[in-house]
C-alpha cells in the first residue's frame, strides 16, 4: 500500500514479576454529583493482576493532591 509505513520489526512486550510495579491509571468523568461532592472516577490498574482500584474523586482537585 502506497499511504502505509513499511512493516518494522516486532518487539516483544516486557515480562512483568512483581505486583503493582506497571500499572495503568485513568479518570472517569462526568458523572452527576454524589452528596459528598465526588463526580469523578480515578481507576488505577495493575498491569500484571489486572486488579484494580476505583477511586471517587472530584474533578477540580488539584494534582498537588492527587500526587
């Protein structure tokens, strides 16, 4: 095909060993307001167990706080 890139070489994906070494985070957004204030979701995944925290947040916290 003339519009694709040429076909590189694989690379294998990394073995993960320990739990919560890799994991992967994301926000859930938009929800209507809980009476506490939270109106967002904070998922946090380990990549290697593939378990996974859910966290009720509200949208306009800081990162300061969030770190």
């Amino acid at each position: 095909m003339e519009h694709q890139r040429p076909d590189g070489n694989l690379q294998p994906l990394e073995i993960l060993v320990w739990k919560w070494d890799n994991i992967s985070m994301d926000f859930v957004t938009h929800f209507p307001r809980t009476f506490r204030g939270h109106d967002t979701i904070w998922v946090i995944v380990d990549r290697l167990t593939k378990s996974a925290h859910f966290l009720a947040m509200n949208l306009r916290m800081s990162i300061a706080k969030l770190a």
